[in-house]
C-alpha cells in the first residue's frame, strides 16, 4: 500500500513538473510575441510623432512667412507691434 501511494505521489510530480515546464515555455512564448507587438508600437509611435513634427516644422514655416510678408506690406504696422511686444515683454520680465 506504501509503495502504490510512493509510485502515485512520483506520477503526480512528474505530470507536475511537465506540467510546468510547458506553462513555462508558454510563457516565454509569449514574452516574444508582447516584445515583437512592443517593439512594433514603438515604431508606429515614432513614425507618427516624425510625422506631427515635420507637419509642425511646416507650419512654422507658413506662419513665419505671412509675418514676413506682412511686415513688407505694412513695415510701421510692424515696427509699432515689435515696439509693443518688447515693451510688455519687459514688463513682465524686469519688473520692479
């Protein structure tokens, strides 16, 4: 009776420990795919923030052209904006 419950308590460790070992290569399996899903993520994250800062780059570039444009146009309007803006930035900044 002894070696019936020695021999089923071995059969139930080892089912055990295959058991474990392919949750455990399930796990590993796994870890691969979430880093691939990661590192592709990243990418795409990168291509899009790429893609929002040449988007930004040209729109600076059309704002500092119609300010450009409008200073040939108007070059008193200009210089008494400029005068302003340094005059509050001052303000703000050297304030006593």
């Amino acid at each position: 009776m002894a070696t019936a419950k020695k021999q089923g308590s071995e059969a139930d460790i080892s089912v055990s420990k295959i058991e474990a070992r392919e949750a455990f290569e399930k796990l590993l399996e796994a870890k691969a795919h979430f880093r691939e899903a990661a590192r592709s993520a990243g990418l795409e994250l990168k291509e899009e923030a790429l893609d929002e800062l040449i988007k930004g780059s040209e729109k600076a570039e059309d704002i500092a052209k119609s300010i450009s444009d409008y200073a040939r146009e108007k070059p008193i309007n200009a210089l008494a904006f400029a005068f302003i803006g340094g005059y509050l930035l001052s303000q703000v900044f050297f304030k006593r």
